[in-house]
C-alpha cells in the first residue's frame, strides 16, 4: 500500500491505463469523469450506474473488464453498498476500484471480507481517502497445499468426491 498526493481522478485514469479495458463500468461522479475519457478515447463499451439506487441495473447488460466506484458507496446503507459490490464481484467484473473517504462508516475488515485488498491512501483537499482494488486474477491465490502430491489418498484425486 502506497500514500499518493495525486487526485483519485489520476489514479483511476492510471488503474484504467494499465487495465485497458473494453468494457467499463461506472459510479459516481469523479469515476463517470475519468471513465468519459477512457471512452472518447479507446472507443470502450461505456456503463454507467446511478449513484442513488446502483443496484437497481444489476447484473450489468455485459460484464465489465472494470468497475470504478467513487462518491457512492459513503452514501448507501451497508448492506446496498455490500451488495453493489458483492454482485459486480459475483457477476464477474475482472477488476474493481473503489474509492473511500477514510471517515466513512466502511472499514478495512469490510473491504478484505468482500475479497479487497488497501492499495494506496490518497490526500485531497476534503480529507482522506483510501483506494481498495480487487482484481479477479489475484484475489484467491495458488495454494502449495492444494494438490494430489500434498492429500492422503493422492491416487484418489479427481476420481471421486464426497
């Protein structure tokens, strides 16, 4: 995890930038903002949702490669904003970036149980805010553990479940 001085404009701008995606969601104020630039000029599939009811329009009409979220989730009761998220995670958005303000009711924990990880905390001029990302790539990472030569019957993998 990082501190950054740039605005989160500029950091979703370079999250999309390596990204490249195709297909773009967006919430929010400042992720419509950036996402408007990625498609006038990359040419993507533009989605965006309302910042008042996101859920209403889930799942997407086509899954997003990203999702950016910003100025949405501090406004929502817990379990809409949870659900926001836990459906674009479930429905299969490849990479996911939200923006926090850090005095916000959300915490840590509640990022890292839908599957986030902290990736840099950003300073502006109305306070803190916290950038959580979850990339579908490396969320759930290989396990050593997790293969015939490390079971008690390796000879029985993948012949049989119970």
């Amino acid at each position: 995890m990082s501190t950054s001085a740039d605005s989160p404009a500029k950091v979703l701008a370079r999250i999309i930038d390596t990204s490249q995606p195709q297909t773009l969601l967006s919430c929010g104020s400042t992720a419509n903002d950036v996402a408007a630039v990625w498609k006038q000029q990359a040419g993507c599939q533009l989605l965006t949702l309302d910042t008042k009811d996101p859920n209403a329009h889930l799942p997407p009409a086509q899954t997003p490669d990203l999702a950016l979220i910003t100025d949405t989730l501090e406004h929502l009761p817990y379990e809409e904003g949870a659900l926001l998220l836990g459906q674009l995670r479930n429905y299969g958005a490849h990479q996911i970036a939200v923006v926090m303000p850090q005095s916000s009711d959300w915490g840590f924990t509640d990022f890292i149980a839908l599957g986030f990880q902290r990736h840099a905390e950003l300073e502006t001029e109305n306070g803190a805010l916290t950038l959580y990302t979850y990339n579908l790539d490396t969320y759930n990472h290989k396990r050593a553990w997790n293969n015939p030569d490390n079971w008690a019957n390796p000879h029985m993998w993948g012949k049989s479940w119970w």
